[in-house]
C-alpha cells in the first residue's frame, strides 16, 4: 500500500492545470460496437463563449437513435468541467437523460416511463478535481505530460447505475506505440481510466464498472484518436469512438503496443 502511494503522481489541490487551451474546433468521429463495425456517424462542435469551452457532441445512430452530450469546461486558471449532459432520443422521444451540474452538485437521471432521480454530489463540487463524459478526454488531455512520468492520478468520476453518484478513478498510462486508423499508422499512447469501486459493493448493486480506454496522439501536443466507453452507464455496450473514419474492424480492440507500461 505505501508502494501505491508513493508511486500515485501529486495534483496541485486546485485541480487539473491547463497546459493545452483549447478553442474552435469542429470534428466528424466514427461510432463503432464490440465487432468493429460503425453504427453511428458524429459530429463534435467546440467554441469559447463567455470565457468558457463549450463541447457539443451528436451521434446518429442507423437504428434511428440520436445522442447528444454537451458540457462546458473553465480553463482558467485551470481545467475544470462545470456542466455536462447526455441525452438519447428516438425520433421526438427521449428515451433517457442525465445531467449533472458541478458547481451545486445537483445531479438528474431521468429514463422514459420512470420517476426522475436526482441528488446532491458533494464531491462533483471539487471543481477541477472531478469530471463527467468527454470532459475525462479534456482532463486526460492536460496530464499528459504527468502520466508520462509514470504511476497513477486519482480523480473524480460522476456516474449513473442508474442513480447519480461519485466514484474514485485512477488513471496511468499502459501503451505506447502505432495505432492504426484510416489506413494510417500514428504515433500514439494509451491511457486507462480505472474505477476504485469495492468488490462489495459492485455485487451489492449488481453493476459492472469496467475501464475505460483513450488513446492520443503522441508526440506533443496530445491529440485525441480513440475512445473505449460505455455507451453512457457502466453497464452498456462498450462502444469505440474514434475521430478518424474508415472501414470496419474485425477487431476492435487494438493490437499490443510496441512498448507497455503497466
């Protein structure tokens, strides 16, 4: 337990520091499921408004559904997600949402045909230490050059099994090496985000908590490539996102890396 420790990199106690801004950006990603093939085309807008990132990312799936998430993220003085939220529709539908608001806490589920959960999350309020849906990407993004350097940071992950709650994550790097995308091969490094659930009580909620995966561009400045995510509670399909399109994969997951740190 002290090896851990020892080995866990240090944050500053305000949170994630900025060392990448981000501004304008519009991008076009891939969906794919467990078998490589896409099942969704998506379309991600970024863009400064009032200070502040604002992040929107919509997925049209070929069965019909529609998913949109959107948050927005200070990055002064540092890297921290104010707002976020998902939705999935099916025509004029909304078949289930979840928001969560860092600066109160005040987090809502709401699925069709069930009463609206909502909660206060105390430690989602630890601005700059805490993080929902894509704003991990952002956050992971700017600890880099930490996670580079070995060992694991810790933060804050809001969840929905279905009900809000707060999870420990622990991230570290354990690839580097070509990753091959549109016929291409880029440099790039796997990062894993894993949750800090005890055994008891995953079996006590029935639910799985599985890592998830991000790979970015390597080397600096990071750039995002891939994503291994559920598709939005931990129990859901793992779904790939990956922001350069291409022909289906028989193998979604990627080939070892070159070099492994684990």
């Amino acid at each position: 337990m002290l090896a851990s420790a020892l080995m866990c990199a240090a944050l500053p106690a305000w949170g994630v520091p900025l060392r990448w801004p981000e501004g304008t950006l519009r991008g076009f990603p891939v969906v794919r499921d467990a078998s490589g093939q896409q099942i969704a085309d998506g379309t991600l807008t970024q863009w400064i408004e009032d200070g502040n990132l604002h992040v929107t990312g919509t997925y049209v799936f070929k069965d019909g559904r529609v998913v949109e998430e959107q948050t927005v993220l200070s990055q002064h003085p540092e890297l921290a997600q104010l707002r976020w939220s998902w939705e999935e529709r099916k025509g004029t539908e909304v078949e289930r949402s979840y928001s969560i608001d860092f600066t109160t806490g005040h987090a809502v589920v709401h699925k069709r045909g069930e009463e609206v959960r909502e909660d206060t999350l105390d430690d989602a309020k630890q601005l700059g230490r805490a993080f929902a849906g894509v704003g991990f990407m952002y956050a992971v993004k700017n600890l880099v050059a930490d996670l580079d350097k070995g060992g694991e940071i810790e933060l804050t992950a809001v969840a929905f099994t279905p009900k809000p709650r707060t999870v420990k994550v622990s991230i570290r790097r354990d690839q580097e090496g070509p990753l091959t995308m549109g016929g291409r091969a880029l440099g790039a490094e796997r990062f894993v985000i894993h949750p800090e659930i005890p055994l008891a009580f995953i079996a006590k909620l029935f639910i799985k908590a599985p890592d998830q995966y991000l790979w970015f561009y390597k080397p600096s400045p990071p750039a995002f490539l891939r994503a291994d995510i559920p598709l939005a509670e931990p129990s859901d399909p793992m779904i790939r996102i990956e922001l350069i399109g291409g022909g289906s994969q028989a193998q979604p997951q990627s080939r070892r890396a070159s070099r492994s740190r684990r």
